[in-house]
C-alpha cells in the first residue's frame, strides 16, 4: 500500500524526558506513516512553561536521532503558534461558543470533573478568567484503528472544557486541534490516555470547520500498582546505549513480530524491517509493562 497523501505526526511534551511509552507511541506513529509512503512530522507541545524541564526539548530531540527516527520538515513548536490561538478563541468568542469563566478549583470540587455551567451566561470580562467552550447536548463518537468504537456525552460527561487557562496559557485540547490542521495531518497515532479527549477535539473541528483526522490510540504501558508508564511516575528515560534492544522490545510490544536474528540489529535495520512489515491491526488494545517485557 502507498499513500503518499498521509501525514503522521510526533507531538511529545517537553515536561520531561522520553521513556519506554513515549517510544511506542513514536515507533507506532512513525512506522504507520512510514509504511504507506507518508510523511512524519515532528511538533513539539511546548504550552506549559512552568512544567516544562530545562534541557528536555534538546534531549527528546538527540534521542530521537539516537533511536533512528527522521522527520520531514522543520521541528513545530506551539509556543510560536500563540497567535493562532488567540485569534481563534477571539474568533470563539464574538460568535457566543466560548465565554469567561471566573470558578476556582475548589469551586468545582464536588462536580466529578464535569463543569456545571457556573459562568456560562454571567457575561464575566475576560480579565483573570479562563475561557470555556459551550458544549452541545450531543454524544460524539468514532472508530478508533486500534481501540474500536468510542462514544461520549459531552454535556453529561465533560461540560463546557477550557480552551484558555485563567493563567492566559492556552490549552491543549485547542492548539492540538489547530495545528493538526494547519500541518495538514490526516491521521493522528498517539497513547490511550489521550482516546477520552477525542470527542472534545471533534466538537471543536466541527464548530471551526476543519477536517476530522483518522484516529489510532496505542495502548498505554500499565505497572503493576496500575500507574500508566509516564514522565510523572518512576518512568526512567531512554538510554542512548539501548536503542537496538528498546526498539525490538516497543515492536514486539506493538504486536509486530520481528524475527530472532535481529536480535543485536541497529535502530536502522530494526526501522527498516518496522516498516516493510508494519501491520497495524496486530497491536493490542492493552497491554501491562510486565507484558512489554515478556516480548
């Protein structure tokens, strides 16, 4: 199969170093992109700048060429997007679909994380306030390649969601919209833990007029006390001396079936085989960290 008209993309955040999880979710990107003749973007979600870790952007991007990886086109940075983003929430908010949102943390306490609407029509000045997205009384749903079909309530289930923090930091779910668009990519390999956030991030294409991205949620890497391998949680980084065999144990525990003899290979050989052999439907829709390692 070639499909030259594909556009995957690498996002990480620079609040830390990459890790065991990061490298699946990359290997898992980038082979699905590579396989089908497609490119692979490199965009680094740098909103956050007071989690951010010093020196993580240069490290994440020295062990990505460690591990082989080759992006096409400049590095992406979001805190050079800023722009976009204000302008968009400007454009939000002269159409009534975002408005300022006054509640503090503990204001919400007891709502089960969803927002009960507090500020929705108290016409707050956006002066130390953050900026909600009405939502509509509409379940969404999708078919993830991996994860199957997923449906969610965003009234009942999520409420109105943040696009501008009160901090003026924007969020998330907002820029990942925005320039998933802007660069054009038309299918989105990410983790698991991100599946929950998909309906928010198809509400928001609906409302701007953008395309709606094919999705693929690689199953998260879960330790036995039920932590998701992450940067918060004991999750060492990845070591340069490891490429070759980290690589092999992230195919195996994508599902691919690499044969014994690359056993030693180089992280070029192992790509290339990740490659020519890439199929997607072998992945799991879970898998346990003792599992990744039994592999």
């Amino acid at each position: 199969m070639n499909d030259s008209s594909y556009i995957g993309r690498f996002a990480p955040t620079p609040s830390g170093y990459l890790h065991f999880g990061s490298l699946v979710a990359a290997l898992a990107s980038y082979l699905d992109a590579r396989a089908v003749g497609g490119r692979w973007l490199l965009r680094m979600e740098d909103l956050d700048p007071p989690r951010e870790v010093a020196g993580a952007q240069d490290a994440i991007l020295r062990t990505l060429e460690t591990y082989g990886f080759e992006w096409d086109g400049e590095l992406v940075r979001q805190s050079e997007r800023h722009a976009a983003y204000a302008a968009t929430i400007e454009r939000l908010r002269a159409n009534g679909l975002a408005y300022a949102c006054i509640c503090t943390r503990k204001q919400l306490q007891g709502h089960g994380g969803i927002y009960p609407g507090t500020c929705r029509d108290a016409g707050h000045p956006d002066v130390d306030a953050a900026i909600r997205l009405r939502v509509p009384e509409l379940e969404y749903h999708f078919v993830d390649r991996v994860q199957g079909e997923y449906r969610q309530h965003l009234g009942r289930e999520v409420g109105d969601f943040v696009i501008r923090r009160r901090d003026g930091l924007f969020a998330y779910q907002l820029a990942v919209v925005l320039d998933d668009a802007w660069q054009g990519v038309t299918d989105v390999v990410r983790g698991a833990d991100l599946l929950d956030s998909t309906p928010r991030q198809l509400h928001l294409q609906e409302l701007l007029g953008l395309p709606q991205p094919r999705y693929l949620h690689v199953p998260l890497l879960v330790q036995p006390d039920g932590h998701k391998l992450g940067k918060s949680y004991r999750s060492p980084p990845l070591p340069a001396d490891q490429a070759g065999p980290l690589l092999l144990r992230a195919l195996r525990a994508l599902g691919q079936q690499p044969p014994a003899e690359l056993q030693g290979a180089a992280p070029a050989e192992l790509l290339a085989w990740g490659i020519a052999n890439w199929d997607a439907s072998r992945i799991p829709r879970s898998l346990t960290l003792a599992e990744a390692q039994l592999h």
